[in-house]
C-alpha cells in the first residue's frame, strides 16, 4: 500500500479519547490511577479550557500513574501505552495515526474542543475509537461521542442522564 494513502485505522491500537472540564483533574486522576502500565492502548486527554488558560495537567497526571504523560506536539505520532495531553489554546484533529494541531479561535464563545476532537478521532481511528466523558459544562463532548459511539463510548459525567437524555438513550440502545 502507498505510504501516502494509508488508513489511519490501520493501526492496530484502540485510542480512548477523554473529555473532561477543568474541574475533571480527580476523575481524571482516578482512572489513571487505576489503569495499568500496559494497556495496550493509547489515551488522548481532551480538557475543556478557554484559549488564553495554561495547563499543568500533563504534570498533575504523571503523579498518579506509570503510564508516560506527555504533552501533545504538531505532527506527534500516537503510539499505545501512552497519555496525551492537549496542550491550552489549541484544538486537536488526528491524520495517518499522527497530531494536527490547530490554534484554538479567540471571541467565538465557549470552545467545544472535545467536540472536535472526538469527531476526528472517529472518522481517523473508527471500530479502534473509543470516547469516556468524565466531566463537563455545557455540551462540549457529547455530539462528538454521538460520533463514536458507532464503536463505543462511555459517559461517566455527573448527572448526563438527566441533562442530556438523547444522547443518553443514543448510548443505551
């Protein structure tokens, strides 16, 4: 096969991609905590922050797990066993199994940066996609789910049934 050509769902590694809001450090911590070094899976933490908000969360998650935590660089190659961390005033996209980084756009309300980035992982990684929503304000999160739920996903944000009962009954079926 063509190098240029190849499916990014070729690779043959489930990526989970996590939303959570600023407030998602100890859900986020806890599920690190529990997981083991060897998952064979690869971890894209998607925080819902504004442009201008610098993160420590790359930091914060290596204290409560072995798995390597790094930040996300343009053009980064996303290999199993591994955490990333969207870095702040960006949002994030996945091409041929690799990192597109994009400034995050200034004045347009509040960012559905998870949004975006889950419908990309959808389309790039397919049955290999997986979205787990931890926390959140807002909707950012659950159309880009919708996206993935196809293969699978998971909602573990407080009080979600109530708010968003579609999206509820769209992963219950």
């Amino acid at each position: 096969m063509d190098e240029n050509n190849t499916d990014d769902s070729q690779v043959e590694f489930p990526v989970i991609g996590l939303g959570a809001s600023a407030g998602g450090l100890e859900a986020l911590s806890a599920f690190f905590e529990a997981m083991p070094p060897k998952t064979g899976m690869a971890f894209v933490v998607v925080q819902h922050l504004a442009p201008q908000q610098e993160s420590i969360l790359h930091e914060l998650l290596q204290r409560h797990t072995s798995i390597r935590v790094l930040v996300i660089s343009e053009g980064m190659a996303i290999q199993a066993n591994q955490i990333y961390v969207l870095p702040a005033g960006h949002q994030l996209s996945i091409r041929k199994n690799k990192f597109k980084l994009s400034p995050m756009p200034l004045n347009v309300g509040w960012p559905d940066t998870i949004n975006k980035f889950l419908k990309s992982l959808a389309l790039a990684k397919r049955e290999q996609a997986a979205a787990l929503i931890l926390s959140g304000a807002g909707d950012d999160g659950t159309e880009g789910a919708s996206f993935v739920q196809k293969a699978w996903w998971l909602c573990c944000c407080p009080r979600f049934r109530d708010r968003f009962p579609k999206q509820y009954a769209l992963q219950h079926h």
